[in-house]
C-alpha cells in the first residue's frame, strides 16, 4: 500500500529526475497529463513489477537509497524513455490514428519494463561507482 507521503516523495524524486532532462514546466499541457497517467500506473504497480525488483535488489543496493526515491527515479526513466519514443511515433504518424491503442500499450509495457531493468541495475552498479551514486542523488534531488 502506497502511503500519501511515499506516493509524494516518489512524485518529487520523478519530477526532479525530469526536470534535469526536460523542463517540466515548458511540457504542453496534454504531455502533463500523460505523465501524471504514468506516474499514476507506475505507483499503483498493479502486477507488482517494481515490487518483486525492489526486493530482488541486493540489501547493498537498496540500502543506497530510499524505496521512494528508487520508485521516483524509475518512474522518471520510464517517462524519459516513453517520452523520446512518443516523438519518434509522432514523427512517423501522419495522424494520431496511425498508431493503435494496443500497439501502443504493448510498446508502453515493455518500455516501463526495460526501464524497471535498467534502474536496478544502475542501483546495483552504483554500489560500487561512487560518481554514479552521486549521479544519482544529485538528480533526485534536484
């Protein structure tokens, strides 16, 4: 169960890891509203996906950094890797028809997925690099 102060930490750490790629607040309106979707789904973690990986992890690893700011930073990297395939469908797209509903659910599955994947491992790396620890702790927080 995701507590409000989890849910808002969590929120927080994404938004930061985002606003050092994108600026969030020059994001159009309907992209906002994508993103709070995602972040939404994310943290409901309905099939338990970052759940089963967060306890997966090595205790050296989560012992890194807080389970909400793990959550936020993965969120994050799911945004930013959705948001960059998103562009390219919009540039291949003549119309928003162009890409169907499930195709497009199936390519968002498989994008958190990988990014689930790819947060860990970075965790998991950064428990020996310090300058990626680092990294991370300075875009968390912000």
């Amino acid at each position: 169960m995701v507590t409000p102060e989890y849910k808002q930490r969590a929120e927080q750490v994404a938004l930061n890891v985002c606003n050092s790629v994108i600026p969030m607040d020059k994001v159009p309106a309907n992209l906002l509203e994508a993103y709070a979707n995602l972040c939404n789904e994310l943290l409901e973690d309905k099939e338990s996906k970052f759940a089963s990986q967060w306890q997966a992890l090595p205790a050296s690893a989560s012992a890194l950094l807080p389970q909400a700011d793990f959550h936020g930073f993965y969120i994050a990297n799911a945004w930013l890797q959705l948001s960059r395939v998103a562009q390219d469908i919009a540039e291949l797209a003549d119309s928003d028809e162009a890409i169907d509903e499930n195709e497009y659910n199936n390519i968002f599955t498989r994008l958190s997925d990988a990014s689930l994947k790819e947060s860990a491992k970075k965790l998991k790396k950064a428990r020996t690099d310090r300058a990626l620890l680092n990294s991370i702790k300075s875009v968390i927080a912000g």
